[in-house]
C-alpha cells in the first residue's frame, strides 16, 4: 500500500511537491509509536502522521483528492484516525506486505 500512496501523490500532485523515502532511511528521528504509518515531515519541521499526513498529502494534489480531504476533514479527527488504524490493519490482508517502501522516482 505505501508503493501505492507514493506512486499516487507523485502521479497527482506538481512535480518537487514531495520527497518520499522508506522510513527506515528517514533523515529524522522518527518516534517508536510512528514506525508503521504514514510520517510527513513539513519544510518547517514538523512531523505529521496518521490522518494529518494523509490530509497534508491529499492537500497538495489535484482534484480530485482535495474535495475528498474537504470531505475527511469533516469527520472529526478522532473518528478519521480511527477508520486510519482500521485500514492499516487490514492492509497486509488486503493488499499484501513488503519488507520495505519502494521509492518512485
């Protein structure tokens, strides 16, 4: 699924929006409770994860997937990062696993 997300900001949003990398070589401490999501480090430094990183990401791509962060940020945050923890649970079921994120170039 993360191969997946990568190829899709990458393929929807301007060219040099994101740079993506597997988090086992992140340029950053990442907390021991963030190791299995979605991380999103802004240009100011701050990190983002679950939700947060999802909505940053969907933010900077085009329509489509902005009206649907309108439409995930009307639920609260605290049911949008439920359905989050749901899915990443699932996802090795659904989509199977890698050992690691391949990055697209």
């Amino acid at each position: 699924m993360c191969t997946g997300f990568v190829s899709l900001a990458k393929r929807f949003s301007k060219p040099r929006t994101f740079d993506f990398c597997p988090l086992q070589n992140a340029d950053f401490e990442i907390p021991t409770h963030l190791n299995n999501t979605v991380i999103v480090k802004t240009t100011d430094g701050k990190i983002l994860a679950y939700t947060e990183a999802i909505s940053l990401v969907l933010d900077n791509m085009f329509l489509p997937f902005r009206i649907v962060n309108i439409l995930l940020k009307i639920s609260p945050k605290s049911i949008r990062n439920k359905g989050y923890i749901f899915i990443a649970k699932n996802r090795y079921q659904w989509f199977g696993k890698n050992e690691t994120c391949q990055v697209i170039k």
